[in-house]
C-alpha cells in the first residue's frame, strides 16, 4: 500500500503545523487553490446564465466586488 499522502492531505496538514514556514506556505498554496476554484465556479456559473447577482450573492460579497474580479476575464474570454 501506498504510505505517500495525497498533496491536498499534506497541505491541510502543514496548514495545522506549529511550524510558521509550513503553515505559512500552506495558506498561500490554499489561498492559489480558493482562488482557482472560485473562477472556475463563476465562469461555470455564467455559462449556465447566472446573473452576478446570483454569483455574489452565494459568495457573499457585493455584485460590484463579484463583476470587478471576475467580469475582466470573461469578457477577454472565447468569442468574446
């Protein structure tokens, strides 16, 4: 069996570690991941009509703060 842990384990575990440099760098490999998947979900979320309304209101921030984030990018974005 395979004792290597998968790296999102590792992460979550150098996260909780006493050690500042691996907790450190834990949050910002988080922090790149959160980032990640937050535009991945907006644009799934536009490309399936949803207003950013809607977006910021299940991200819980303000439609201005959604659109200024993410609007830049998809409108640089195929066919548009």
């Amino acid at each position: 069996m395979d004792k290597t842990p998968n790296p999102e384990t590792a992460t979550l575990a150098a996260a909780s570690s006493r050690d500042p440099e691996l907790g450190l760098r834990a949050v910002a490999t988080l922090r790149g991941l959160l980032e990640t998947l937050e535009a991945l979900q907006v644009d799934n979320a536009r490309a399936n009509g949803w207003s950013w309304q809607d977006i910021a209101g299940r991200l819980g921030v303000s439609k201005q703060a959604v659109h200024q984030k993410h609007g830049p990018r998809s409108r640089s974005g195929p066919g548009r």
